[in-house]
C-alpha cells in the first residue's frame, strides 16, 4: 500500500488515475469516499458536507470505515490511498484498527506552492461541481494542510518512509518520476 499526500490540487487523483492505468492498483481517494457517502443521505451526510465545506478533518472513524470497506471489494491489494491520513489523528486511528496487516511501502509527497494550488483550483472550479473549490474553502484547506497535514509527512520522513516529488511541474513531467516509483513494486 502507498499513502498518497499533497496540498490541495497537488495532483493526487491526476497521478494516481496514471498509476491505475500503467500498473493496475486501486485507488481510493478518502475525499471521493466521503462525497460519495454525503450523496447517499446517509446519517453522515450532513456532518460530511459541513466539514468538506470548512475544509476541516471529518472524524476518522467514519473515513477509516469507508476505506476498509473499499478495500474488501477490491480485488487487487496494492491500494493507492488518496488524501489520507491528513492529521496525526487521522495517522493513529488507522494504525489503531489496521496496525500491521497492510504493508506501507512509502508516502508518497506531491509538493506544490500554494500559488499553483491557487491557480488550478480556481481553474478547475469552472466544471468540477466541488462545493470546496471556492476561494474561501480554498483558503480554509491550505491553512488545515499545513497544521494538520505538514506534521503526518514529517512523521513518514522521520521514519524514512516519504518519497518527494515537485508537482508543479506539468502533469507529464510529475507522471515521469512518479512511475519509476512503482514500476518494480
Ligand atoms: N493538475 C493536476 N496536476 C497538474 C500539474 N502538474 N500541472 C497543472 N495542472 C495540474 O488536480 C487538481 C487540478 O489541477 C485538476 O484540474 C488537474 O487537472 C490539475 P487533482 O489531481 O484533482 O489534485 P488533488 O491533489 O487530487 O486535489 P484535491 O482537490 O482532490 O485535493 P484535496 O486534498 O483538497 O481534496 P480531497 O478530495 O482529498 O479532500 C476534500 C475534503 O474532504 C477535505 O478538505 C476534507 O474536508 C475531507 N477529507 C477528510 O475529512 N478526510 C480525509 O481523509 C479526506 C478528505
Ligand atoms: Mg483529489
């Protein structure tokens, strides 16, 4: 398994589309999970749509569930996981209920300044339909990533588990360096 990290618009789900496609992994993206959960109506749905609105961290009992529960159906186990764990909270409730079963081979860290994160959110906000792609969720998910988030990829790099990478190069350019980390696992 590879946990995959980056500020908001890094090119999470861009890269791991290209990951799924050239090696066949699974990938799940927490935030996919959680839109899907909110469209359901389920008992969830309210308190999701309110944190994703904010920006902020929805309890990690209920990501934890829908990725485990995503990962049962899924037929292969190299699982690429999107956008999760984004706070050490985060870190501990999954170490919590799945401790050693799964093998992380590494984070892997899409890093981008926050100009460029600015820049394609916007853009993309023109056709995603993502009720947090607006200036002012924009501004609340950066000022979360750095307080939450930045400490989940010290802890991967102190326990030299982090794999870096520049993503605001073009989308060909981060895919060229991404590959090779996958391509002999
Ligand atoms: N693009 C991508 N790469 C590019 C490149 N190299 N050059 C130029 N353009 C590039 O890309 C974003 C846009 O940029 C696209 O238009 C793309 O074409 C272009 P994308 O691949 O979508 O970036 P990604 O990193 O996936 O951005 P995303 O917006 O999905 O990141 P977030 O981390 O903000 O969103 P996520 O869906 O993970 O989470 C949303 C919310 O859900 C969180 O804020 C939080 O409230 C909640 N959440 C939790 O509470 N817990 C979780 O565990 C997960 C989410
Ligand atoms: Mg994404």
């Amino acid at each position: 398994m590879v946990f995959v990290l980056g500020g908001p618009g890094a090119g999470k789900g861009t890269q791991c589309t290209n990951i799924v496609k050239e090696f066949g992994w699974c990938h799940l993206s927490a935030g996919d999970l959680l839109r899907a959960e909110r469209a359901t109506g389920s008992a969830n749905a309210e308190l999701i749509n309110t944190y994703i609105r904010e920006g902020k961290i929805v309890p990690v009992e209920i990501t934890v569930k829908l990725l485990l529960a995503a990962m049962e159906k899924s037929e292969t186990k190299k699982f690429l996981i999107d956008g999760f764990p984004r706070s050490l909270n985060n870190y501990e409730g999954w170490y919590d209920v799945v401790g050693d079963d799964v093998h992380v081979a590494f984070c892997l860290f899409f890093e981008c300044p926050e100009e460029e994160l600015e820049r394609r959110l916007l853009a993309r906000a023109q056709s995603s339909g993502r009720d947090d792609d607006n200036i002012e969720s924009i501004r609340k998910r950066f000022k979360i990533f750095i307080e939450e988030t930045m400490p989940v990829i010290d802890k991967f790099k102190a326990k030299d588990q982090l794999k870096l990478i520049s993503s605001v190069q073009s989308i060909e350019e981060v895919w060229g360096q991404t590959k090779l980390l996958f391509k002999d696992l």
